[in-house]
C-alpha cells in the first residue's frame, strides 16, 4: 500500500519539476500532468498548480441544506435527482465567484450512506447524476471537472470486512468517475490515516489523474490513529499523493497552524479548505463549538450562523495561507459564493462577481460621493 503503484506516467516522472514558492519551499510536482492538457478546456490541476494558486469551492451540501433542498443529518444530496438545476446553479454561482474547479456532488453518494437512509438502488444512477451535472458545468466553464470520494464513516483498522467494504466503495466511486473523464480525483473529510490510503490506492488502482487526499481534523490536532496531521500526509505523499492537506471540520484560524506544518512536512502540493466558522483553541472544530446564546448547546450543524466567518475573514486567510505556500485552496462547508470571491479577491484576482463587491462610496448614509446629499452624511452619527 505505502508504495507508489507503476503507472504508465512514470517514465514522466523523471521530469522532475522544482518550483520556488514564498517561504522558501521547494515542490516536487508528482509526475502526472505536470505539462501535459489532461482538462478538456486547458491545463491539468498539476500544471495549473506550477503557475499559481487553485481554487476549489466545496461544501455543497452545507450550501444545499440553506437553500432548502436537502436535509441535515443524513447529509445525502437527493437534490441531484428531485432539482438537478438547482446543484447546476450553486455549481455555476460557485465559478462565477472564483472557483477555478467544479467538483462532483458525489460526496455522501456512497453505498453506505444511501444505505443509512434507504436508497441503495440509486447508488449507480445517483452518482452518474453528479457526475453529469459536474462535467456539463466544468466543460461550459472552462473550470477542472473533478471526481470526489469522502469519509466511508465504517472504516475500522481492526475489522477487516469494513476494510473491504471501504475499498468497494472506492473503487466503485472510482470507477464511475472515470468513465465520466474526471480531470483528476478529491479524496476529502477522512480522519483515519488508514482511510485516506485506501481511498489512494483506488485512484492508483483504477484512474490515471492526480490525487488530492485531504484530512478533517477533529478536536483533537490527530488523525484518528493519533498521528499529527504532518505525519499523516508525509505518508501520504511518500504513498504517490499529488496534493496533500487539510479540509473541512477547523476554521480558517485552527487550521493554519496545522497546514503551516504540513508545509513543512512534506514536497508536494498542500491544500488548505477551512470551513468558514469562528473556532478557537478552546473549541477548534464546528462540531465542538457551542452558542452561548443557547444555553451553550452544540451550534453543529444547524445553529452555526453565529459562527460564520465575514469576508475580510476569508480574504485574510487566503492571504496568509498563500504567503505560507499553499497553493490549493478553498473554504469547505458553510461556504457561500461570497466566500469563494473574497478567496479569490485575497489572490488578485477579479472573477465575474467580483463586479458586484462592495463599494460603500455610494452607500445613502456612508457614502463618500459628491452625489451622496449632506442630510444623509451627516446623520451618520446617529445611526
Ligand atoms: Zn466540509
């Protein structure tokens, strides 16, 4: 498992590619698609990642639940057979604010979720769907089309038949993105070192794109097996990861520290995806955060809006982040596309909606125009 499969890239490998980010760190690009066209529309993830930062919105599901087409809980995406346009429109909305990916909504389409809640028999269809909706969007946008694999929430190390159960899981997930043409694979949210290989082995096994692997990290700074996140994704990397990093559960002040540390870890690409929530030492994770306005219950998931990050919030880790040297780059769930374009804006660029920023010049009372009447300002003081 730990060692790299042989693929027919690996005559490639040896175009090693050695890119200086700031802070001094050194990237060895993992030998797939480092200049190669691998997206229908322009350069693979890897080659986008040699010239620059890459964004990847994500947390649909989060965005979804808000918008009142599915439910918290489960978590299961049954938008994508009852509104399919409605995950086409937060997919479009989501590259109009900045995303320079559109990532398939098969995250919690796996048969063990559709298990939980009784619909096994759309497994096939369900995931063709996302991938369908996904691909339409990425080849009408220009934008990497990417498949997405996620927590199995059975993997247990000491029973070997759940093992078996996450590798058909995978390699069937796999297997559909495939045939679907993803540009390349989002393993994401998995706490257990031990699940993230295997989520990599199948990608190896069955698809010949790079790989993200991404970590959640919980309330404790560890994996599930207690390794620090660096460790984990150092082994990762030496495992044949093209990106390694960390997504979902910590927001944007939780996580650095430990992305800072993965940085360091390891030569490959880092990805940072924090969710866009106001956690603390004393609280580092979404679900361990808790409301004192209500009676200091768990604000997970649904009762998190106090928690949410402001756009300068976003923008400012996007800055510090990229400073640090981390290239891949996202905010997870909670995410709204007022988030993705304040990402985007943290980097210089100007997406689409990046028309419609704020500019308070010619706001009725705080406005700084000539055309802005003096009653107004001047009442600014009481309001
Ligand atoms: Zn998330």
């Amino acid at each position: 498992m730990a060692a790299r499969p042989k693929t027919k890239t690996k005559a490639k490998a040896k175009k090693t590619t050695r890119t200086g980010l700031r802070g001094g760190t050194s990237v060895r690009a993992g030998g797939r698609d480092t200049s190669a066209k691998t997206a229908a529309n322009g350069p693979g993830l890897l080659a986008r990642l040699e010239q620059g930062p890459v964004i990847c919105a994500e947390g649909y599901v989060f965005e979804l639940e808000r918008r009142g087409y599915l439910q918290a809980g489960a978590f299961v995406p049954e938008v994508l057979f009852d509104h399919p346009e409605v995950v086409e429109q937060l997919h479009m909305d989501l590259v109009h604010a900045g995303s320079d990916v559109t990532e398939a909504l098969t995250y919690y389409v796996h048969r063990e979720k559709l298990r939980v809640i009784g619909r096994e028999k759309d497994l096939v269809p369900m995931n063709r769907a996302a991938l369908a909706i996904a691909k339409k969007v990425a080849r009408r946008t220009g934008t990497l089309f990417a498949g997405d694999l996620c927590n199995t929430n059975i993997y247990d190390p000491a029973d070997k038949s759940s093992i078996r159960e996450v590798e058909r899981i995978f390699a069937e997930q796999v297997g559909w993105a495939v045939e679907a043409g993803v540009d390349y694979f989002v393993a994401e949210t998995i706490a257990w070192l031990g699940e993230a290989l295997l989520a990599l082995e199948a990608i190896r096994k069955h698809a010949k794109v790079p790989a993200v692997i991404t970590f959640a990290i919980h309330r404790e700074p560890l994996t599930r097996e207690g390794l620090t996140p660096a460790e984990a994704c150092r082994r990762l990397e030496a495992a044949g990861a093209d990106v390694v990093g960390i997504n979902c559960h910590r927001g944007p002040s939780t996580m650095l520290p430990l992305i800072k540390e993965i940085r360091a870890a390891v030569n490959c690409h880092v990805a940072a995806l924090p969710v866009p929530y106001r956690t603390t030492a004393e609280q580092p994770s979404f679900m361990s955060l808790t409301d004192p306005y209500r009676g200091d219950g768990r604000a997970f998931p649904v009762g998190l809006d106090p928690f949410v990050c402001t756009r300068q919030e976003i923008f400012d880790f996007g800055r510090e982040a990229y400073g640090a040297g981390i290239r891949y780059l996202g905010v997870c769930c909670g995410a709204g596309p007022h988030h993705i374009r304040a990402l985007a804006e943290s980097l210089g660029r100007h997406p689409p909606a990046s028309r419609f920023s704020a500019d308070m010049s010619r706001h009725a009372f705080f406005g700084t125009d000539r055309k802005i009447r003096k009653i107004q300002t001047d009442y600014q003081v009481k309001l």
